[in-house]
C-alpha cells in the first residue's frame, strides 16, 4: 500500500498595496490638522483694535470698593489690562498702582 501524499499548501503573507499605506498616512495626517484646528479655533481671539497708530490701554475696572479693610488686613483685585491700539505698548517705566483712601 503506497504512502498517502501529503499535499504541500503554499501560504503567502498578503501585503497590503502601496496605495494603502499611503490612504492610511493621508488619514492621520487629516485627523491631526483638524485637531489642531479644533483647538486653536477655541482659543480667544486678539480684541479688535479700538484705537489706530498707537498703543492703547483698556482696564477691565475702573475702580474697585472693598469697603472697611482692617490695617494689616490683605486683600486681593485682578484687573485684565489689554492692548487696544494696533501698535505694540512697551513699558517705558515700572508700572504702578496707586492707592487712593476713601471717597
């Protein structure tokens, strides 16, 4: 009785084509973009230029009460000061704040 044959399959591993690869780079690449879009879109904004030819100044509050502080007493204020011309503003001096009692 003769040995039965074996039969030898021959397996090829499939690659992908070329043109593959380079849909699935194109992809990435789409996704970051849009990404990045996304989040520099939810950033503010500069404010528009208010003033033309020169630096401006824009306080966000004029004033502020705190009322009766006690002397040694802390207290805190946040102004946002913003540039509303269209040209740089450069500090010349030191900036400063000045403390006016009571009105």
């Amino acid at each position: 009785m003769p040995k039965p044959s074996k039969k030898v399959v021959a397996q090829q591993k499939l690659k992908p084509p070329i043109w593959l690869w380079g849909l699935i780079v194109a992809g990435v690449a789409l996704i970051v973009f849009v990404a990045i879009q996304v989040i520099s879109n939810n950033s503010t904004p500069p404010p528009p230029s208010l003033v033309t030819g020169r630096p401006a100044l824009q306080v966000d509050k004029e004033s502020l009460d705190f009322g009766n502080v006690t002397l040694g007493q802390t207290v805190e204020a946040k102004f946002e000061v913003t540039n509303v011309g269209d040209q740089p503003l450069r500090f010349t001096k030191r900036p400063y704040v000045e403390v006016i009692e009571g009105c």
